[in-house]
C-alpha cells in the first residue's frame, strides 16, 4: 500500500480576516514518550528542581526534543568529553545513614492513651519504672503505703485525666476490660489479650478505666486519709491565732489609750471644720507624714516621746498586741475557705461510705481494699471537723466583732483583707520610732556630758593659773565669781603687741640716724635739709663735744628708751594689778575683822612700789633735759657731726657674742666750756639726787 493522498485544500480565506504566522509552526513529528536516558549516574547526584514546561511543541523547547537515538548519540557525546563525569564528581548527594537501624525493633505495642497522659505516667510513676506493669497494678489496688504515702502519685491519681475517661478511649479499651460490677467477672473472658497495649495503657485500663465508677470517690476518700491530720493542725492553729489577736485588741487598755492620745493631740492641731470624735484605722500610716519645722522629726516621733516621757505605763502596748505582725500575712477570707472545703471534704467521703460509691464493696474489684483503709480513719476525720467548724465560728464572730469594735466595716471586702496590716504597720512604725528618739537622745546626752566636761576642764585651768595669796585663807577667787573671763579680755586688749614695740623702737633708731624708709615710688628726701631742720643752729666747724659728754648723751638718750618701754610694761602691770585688786576688794572689805600680816597687804606693797618707780622716772627725765640742754649750748665745741659717735640700742642679733649696749650706772653728764656754769677745766657735777 502507497502512501496516502495528500490532503484536500481548504477553502481560500477571506478577504480582510487575520493573518497567524507570529507562533512558530512545528516541523517535527510528535514527540515521542520521554524515557530514561541509557547512560546513568553510577552514584545518586543532587537534584535538579524545575518548573516544567507542558506544552512544548509551540515553544522554544521544540527544537530540544529529539528522538531517542539522537538523544542516545547527545549523551554518548557528553561521556566522550567527560562532561558527565565531571557532573557526577561535582554534583554528588550524600548518604545518610540511620543510626541504630540495624539494632532497633518496631515498636508492636498498640498505644490507645495520649502522647502527654503517657508522658505524665513516666513522670509520675518514675519510682517505680523498674517493677512489672502487674505489680503496680497490684499496689494501686491494695492501698500499699508505698504508694499512698508518695504525694506525687497521689496527685497523679486524682488528675482529670484519670477520673475522666474520653469516649474514644472507652470504645477503644473496651475489649481489653471486665466489667466488675457483674456477678461473674472473674470467669469473663476479655475479647482482646490486654497483653497488645503498652505499659502505661496497661495500668490506665486496669486501674482507672475498670474502676471508673468509683475511681473518683476512691482516690479522694485515701487521699483524706493521709491529709486530713496535717491539714487540721494547720488550718486550726490560724484560726486559734487569729481569735487570740482579736482579743488582745479588744483588751488592750494602753493602745486605746495611745490612740485617744492621738485623736487629742491631732483635734488640737486641727482646726474647726477638721474636728473628729475617732479615726479609722488607715489614719494611722499618715502619721509619719507630718514633719516639723526643721524637717527631722514626725508626728508619729513625738507621740512615742510623749507616751514613753509622760505615761509610760502605755508604752507596752507594742507587746500587747505584737501578734499582728505574724497575723498580717495571712487572708482571712481564704483561711475561711480552707477550713470549709476540710469540713466538706470529710463529709463527702463519710457520705460516700454511707450511700455513695463506696457503699457496696461488691463492686469493687475483688483485691480493693480502699474500704478497710478508709474506715480506719474517719472516726477521727469526724471528729476533727466538727472541731473545726467550731473554730472557724469562733474566729468569724470574734473578727467581725474586732473590726467593728474600731471602726472598720466588717462586710467590706478590703476592709477585711488589710485590717490586721494597718495595725502591724502602726506597730512597726511605733518601734522605728521608738529607736529613733533614743539614738537621738543618747547623742545630745552625750553631746551635753561632753561640753560639760570640757567647761569644768577650762574652768579648773583658769583657776589654777589665777589663784592668788587669798586663794588659801578661805576668800572667794576671781575665777569662782565668774570675773576671771572678763579681766582677761580686758587684759588682751589692754596689752601692747610686741611687733608693734619693735616697729617704734626701729623707727626712732632710723630718724636718729637720719635714715627714713621710704616707699617704693617716692622721692628720696634731701640730707641736708634733714640734718638743716633736725639742728638748725649747728655750726659745722665750731668746737667737738667731748667723747664723754657724747657717750653720756647717747647712754642717756637709750636709757631714756629703755625706761619708756618699762614704763609702758609696768604701766599694764599696775593696771593689770589693780583690776585684779579691785576685783579682790569687796572680798577685803567684807572681812575687814580679819589681822593685817606684818609685811602688809598687797595694795599697800604695790602702792610703794609704783611710787619708786615713778621717783625714778622723774630722775631720769630731769637728767636727760639736762643733757640735752648742755649739748645745745656747748654744739660750738663739740666735733663734727659726721664724727659724732652714736651709740643706737640695737634689737638682738644673731650673734650672741657681740653686743653694743652700754649697762653702766647711771651716767655722769661731762659739759666743756665754754660753759656759764663752769669751765673745761672745772666741769659742773649734776647730782643724781
């Protein structure tokens, strides 16, 4: 048979239609199945992820599928140029290896509990992972102590998880159980070997699931029995202590005392629309709020120092009622609610026992001994929860009779939770400030002991170094009469200072010498008007003085000097000595009977000596006159003033060796003529006397 016809034309198009032609138009047969490439990889390489492409025939991968032998022939090209296994060297997938895969078994348990019950089996049931499943199941069911007295598994028992069971896991546990309520139990067969589930399905079917109908009321009736003592000496004892502060409050006279206090003092500082007949007891933590002037004590300070001063029969109210400091954490409200949910729970379980799930030991399971274990306990459950509530009655009434009792509202929620705080606060408060004010009163006693100390330290002083003649005889001191203070003042300011002795002492050698200190910026004076206006009369080149009359004239003039300067000292001497005369003379006169002594009294003593003195002080100015005068008349025979000889009493040195003080007697003043009184031959003798 020939080829076939070729195909009929079709029709011309017609005029005005579009033209194809923008797609490529295929020249290549169908594409052929794609098929595995005969040459593979000897190794599994990395993949190579694409998007493909679904129709290629009108796309740009037409050209790129060829039939099988030229793609044999392409491939066969790649190999002969070694760009295959180069793609294999390069683009070669690692082998991952399971670890264990060859020693590990398939689990062929069937597991019907949930992933986190089976968790919290292994958790809870960790002290006993290395027993048989049958074991365990066995101590669960006979109330073994091990088991009872293990808190962790007790709790785990009583979980939700156990005490309600799902509806799938019923349906799917329900071949592998017995149904203990029947007569015949132990001869029923289960439909499925319980053998297939794991461990933990094993002790959740044969313990919560078979015994669902009393598996609630079970546990809870063991757990009261392990519970029911510790939990009622607890509950009790905050009970009891709650009843013994309340009634400390109520007969504690000092702190009400210590608060009409308060309300007085506060009433007083208050003014008229503020008045109050009482306080609640939040007031109280206002009271370190008010400061004094200086900002260092409170209100809360001084109402302790009053109590602790003035009635200190008050002050041990803080051991009255110092049980408020422990009661204060505890919420009365939810002691309530404890010591209710214990006495329910006791007569939940009692009515089990009587008519509840625990009635009929039939059902149970025939090795259950929770009916024995729970009987042994509940004569005392009862009888400690009938104690109870009469505990917690006591406590209601004498709480809402407290708070009432100082103002507070017993049916207010808030008032009820913080009434014990507040005074626990105010008691705390007291104590701090309490320590506070005696810190502080030790620190000034101690400050005063010390200024005290150090006053009659001073005082001892001054007496010792004042203390006269009449100190022995029985007279009053200056210094006893509290006058020492005030001579010594007097005496400082009477008392001439020693750099401003040598000042002047130093200003008159330098005039003497005709030397004045000049200050820097000032003209220098002219010398020879100093010496034209210190001696205007001189005459230069008529007759010398003689050495003696001059040594005489400059002894003298020194002499003078020095007796100024005693003069000045014995000056404040004899006015220091009348002071302390005059302080000593009311003493004297009040005891004028007393014997004079034979040397005199000391008034009299220094009365004769100011009288030398001033004898000799007038002598001495009437000699240095003389000597001046003398010189003034004889200047004509006296040498030039440039050889004049000068004799300047100098200040001390630092040579100890040399010195240029003249301590004769008192000089004899030599005059050469010509003289109207004498001659040079026959000097004029001036008589000291």
């Amino acid at each position: 048979m020939g080829p076939p016809p070729p195909p009929t034309p079709g029709p011309p198009p017609m005029p005005g239609a579009p033209k194809g032609g923008y797609l490529p138009q295929s020249h290549f047969a169908p594409v052929p199945t794609l098929s595995m490439p005969f040459i593979r990889p000897k190794k599994k390489l990395k993949a190579l992820h694409w998007e493909k492409v679904d129709a290629p025939q009108v796309t740009v991968w037409a050209a790129h599928t060829p039939t099988q032998s030229s793609k044999e022939e392409k491939y066969m090209e790649l190999s002969r140029k070694g760009v295959l296994d180069e793609v294999e060297k390069l683009f070669m997938a690692k082998e991952i290896k399971k670890l264990g895969g060859g020693n590990a078994k398939k689990e062929d348990k069937k597991q019907i509990i949930s992933n986190d019950l089976r968790k919290t089996f292994h958790i809870a049931l960790a002290k006993f992972s290395q027993k048989p499943t049958e074991e365990v199941i066995r101590m669960i069911i006979h109330c073994d102590r091990e088991v009872l007295d293990n808190e962790t598994v007790m709790h785990f028992l009583q979980k939700d998880d156990m005490c309600v069971i799902s509806d799938n896991a019923a349906k799917l546990l329900a071949p592998y159980s017995k149904d203990w309520t029947g007569s015949d139990a132990l001869k029923t067969e289960t439909e499925q070997d319980p053998s297939e589930l794991t461990r933990e399905d094993q002790i959740y079917l044969h313990t919560a699931f078979e015994l669902r109908h009393y598996w609630k009321s079970r546990v809870r009736a063991l757990q009261l029995t392990r519970t029911f003592e510790p939990e009622y000496d607890e509950t009790s004892g905050h009970l009891k202590e709650i009843v013994k502060v309340s009634e400390s409050l109520r007969d504690s006279v000092a702190l009400m005392n210590v608060l009409g206090l308060i309300l007085d003092i506060g009433n007083y500082m208050n003014d008229s629309n503020k008045q109050a007949t009482g306080f609640k007891l939040s007031s109280l933590s206002r009271l370190g709020m008010v400061k004094d002037d200086k900002n260092e004590s409170t209100f809360a300070d001084l109402v302790e120092r009053i109590v602790r001063n003035q009635y200190p029969e008050w002050d041990h109210f803080t051991d009255d009622i110092g049980g408020v400091i422990a009661v204060q954490k505890l919420n009365v409200e939810q002691l309530k609610l404890d010591a209710k949910r214990y006495i329910d729970n006791i007569k939940n379980v009692q009515a089990s026992l009587d008519s509840g799930n625990l009635s009929d030991p039939k059902k149970f399971h025939p090795q259950d001994r929770v009916s024995q274990v729970v009987h042994r306990s509940m004569k005392d459950a009862r009888r400690k929860a009938e104690q109870m509530q009469l505990y917690l009655d006591e406590m209601t009434r004498t709480y809402d009779d407290i708070m009432t009792f100082y103002g507070e509202d017993s049916t207010d929620e808030n008032a009820r939770r913080d009434f014990f705080a507040k005074l626990a606060s105010f008691v705390i408060e007291w104590k701090k400030s309490k320590e506070k004010n005696i810190t502080m009163e030790e620190t000034r006693r101690r400050n005063e002991a010390s200024l005290a100390r150090k006053r009659a330290a001073n005082t001892s002083a001054l007496s010792q170094a004042t203390a006269g003649p009449t100190g022995t005889d029985g007279t009053m001191s200056p210094s006893s009469t509290g006058a020492m203070d005030s001579l010594l003042e007097k005496l400082r300011a009477a008392a001439p200072q020693a750099r401003d002795q040598r000042d002047r002492r130093r200003r008159a050698r330098l005039k003497d010498r005709h030397e004045v200190r000049v200050a820097s910026g000032q003209q220098m004076p002219d010398m020879a008007e100093l010496a034209k206006n210190d001696s205007p009369n001189e005459d230069a080149d008529k007759g010398l003085l003689s050495p003696q009359s001059t040594a005489s004239g400059d002894a003298s003039s020194d002499r003078v000097g020095d007796m100024a300067t005693i003069s000045e000292g014995e000056d404040i001497a004899d006015r220091a000595a009348s002071m302390l005369q005059g302080l000593r003379g009311d003493s004297e006169v009040a005891d004028s009977s007393r014997p004079i002594s034979k040397d005199g009294s000391l008034r009299v003593r220094r009365r004769r000596e100011s009288a030398d003195e001033e004898r000799k002080a007038r002598r001495n100015r009437r000699r240095t006159a003389a000597s001046n005068t003398s010189g003034d008349r004889d200047s004509t025979m006296s040498p030039a003033p440039e050889q004049e000889a000068k004799i300047i009493p100098e200040e001390p040195s630092d040579t100890p060796n040399k010195s240029n003080t003249y301590l004769a007697a008192p000089p004899r003043t030599v005059i050469s003529p010509p003289s109207p009184e004498g001659t040079a031959s026959k000097p004029v003798e001036i008589d000291d006397d």
